[in-house]
C-alpha cells in the first residue's frame, strides 16, 4: 500500500530525479489485489484534470434552453391576446343574447318600456309610464315601447315586432289589445304592431304615420326620448278619439351651387379685366418711365 500512494507515483513532477523501481514479477492484473487500488486512484487524479473541461460545456447548454423557453411562452401570450382581441365571435354574441332576452323575459310588469338599447332617461320612463298607465286604466289598451341596438335574427324592425307580439301574447284573445313598438337605434327606424282592436282603434294611417315620421325622422337626429314619447302620444290620442298631434317632418337638406351664376361671372370678369389691364400698364410703363429719367438725366 505504501508504493501505490506514495509520491512517486500520484505526484511524479514533485520529484524530478527518476528512480530506478525495482524489478516485480509480473502477473495479471486479476491475480494481484493491489491492482484495485491502484486503478481506483487513476480516476481519481485523472477526474481532476478532466473537470474544467465539464463545466466550461455545462453553460452553453443551459443559455439556449432558458431563451427558448422564454420564447415559447411569450409567442403563446402574444397569440392568446390576438384571438382575444380580433375574434368576430363576441359582439354578435353580445348582440344576439340580447335581442333573445328581450323575447325570453316576457312583456314589462312595473313599466311599459324595455330599454335594452340603454338610450332613455328617467323621465321619459316616468312619462311613457303615467301616459300608458293611464290608457290601460280607461280603454284597457296597453302599449309597450322596447328599444334595441340592433337586429340580427329578422330582416327589419316589422318582423321583430311581430316576434315579440306573438312570444309575449300567444293567444288572440291575450294579444287582441295589446300593442308594440319598436326602436332600432343603429338602423334609425321603428315599427308598431299590435292585435285586432288594438289596430282597428288606432287606424292605419296613424300606424303609417308613426313609423314613417315620428321614430325614424327624430332617431335619425339621436333623439331617441322624443322619438318615443311623440310616438306614445299620437297613439294615445287616436285611441281617444282626439286630433292628430303630427309628427315631425323630415328635413330636406338643400345644398347651395358653389357654380356662380352667368350674371355674376360677367361681372366678375369684367372686374378681373380691370384689374389685369391696370397691372399690365403699370408692369410695362412704370420700367420705361423710370429707363427715360435716368437716359434723360446722363
């Protein structure tokens, strides 16, 4: 054991005069125990020598696999923020369920408005509800107003209405006095249906003249309280019996000529050859008045 840990063999360059090793009889290595541990020493020394290389190789493996894995998370956040951000799916589907809860919930209890378009104030609700109130007090007619942004499931505002009418009324004999009135705000138009008396009582014309004035010309111009509450009195005061109150008249925008007329282009022509003659002379004169003063002055 002493000849295979010595210095002279684990640590040769500490003794630089070489020794002569004295003469041992060969054997195979099985045969000689000591052999063991002598081959287990030379990993040993030489795993010391073969360490740097092993950890200069180990952070050349670790930096791209941290990158990679960066990038693989950020490419995934960035495409799940895309599909959030332009997917077509969510408005239709906002737009949609709204216009079907109007239909699922079933006609207003404490009021006679359905506001789902969110364009009405306190007050036109407070006066749609004592106006209506009244009516179905005295006349046993009740009218419901319902707004929505947009339509989707029915081509216009007529099917809709008819939709409504028949979800919340089934039967005749439930819809027969009922009335409905519908607002499209994006689309700037309305319509009004209703059962048997409830039409009868009103009049076509009145009916025509409701969807043709009061909702679609006063949507146009956003006013959409005035729309409304002028629609809820002119039925009103049909089923009454009274004079038309009338609806609002659509505006026909005149856009002015920018094109002159004849008269006043040859007026201004002549002008304009007043002008031009006048700077002609003075362009040509004035150089030949000042050339003649200084000729005239040598």
């Amino acid at each position: 054991m002493e000849t295979i840990f010595s210095s002279h063999s684990c640590f040769p360059l500490l003794n630089p005069t070489p020794k002569t090793p004295s003469p041992r009889p060969l054997h195979p290595l099985p045969l000689q125990p000591r052999s063991i541990a002598h081959l287990s020493t030379k990993p040993t020394c030489s795993n010391l020598q073969k360490q740097p290389p092993q950890r200069l190789k180990t952070p050349s493996f670790a930096i791209p696999t941290f990158w990679f894995s960066n990038i693989h998370h950020g490419a995934a956040a960035l495409a799940l923020s895309l599909a959030l951000n332009f997917s077509p799916i969510s408005p239709t589907g906002i737009a949609a369920a709204s216009e079907f809860d109007v239909l699922s919930e079933g006609p207003p209890k404490d009021s006679y408005v359905v506001d789902d378009a969110g364009v009405l104030s306190r007050v036109t609700k407070s006066d749609l509800k004592r106006l209506l109130s009244d009516l179905e007090s005295r006349k046993n007619f009740r009218i419901n107003f319902i707004t929505v942004r947009k339509l989707t499931s029915k081509a216009d505002a007529f099917e809709y209405a008819d939709q409504v009418l028949e979800r919340w009324y089934p039967t005749v004999e439930e819809g027969d006095n009922k009335g409905i009135v519908v607002l499209v705000t994006s689309q700037k138009e309305g319509a009004v249906t209703g059962g048997p008396s409830f039409v009868k009582a009103v009049g076509e014309s009145i009916l025509d003249a409701t969807v043709s004035e009061n909702l679609p010309v006063l949507a146009t111009d956003e006013k959409y309280n005035e729309a409304v509450v002028s629609s809820a009195k002119r039925l009103v005061a049909a089923i009454d019996g009274l004079p038309d109150p009338g609806g609002p008249k659509l505006k026909e925008n005149k856009r002015e000529s920018n094109f002159k007329s004849k008269e006043e282009t040859e007026e201004k022509r002549g002008q304009f050859s007043l002008v031009v003659g006048g700077l002609l002379v003075i362009a040509f004169v004035v150089p030949m008045v000042q050339y003649y003063a200084y000729v005239s002055r040598k």
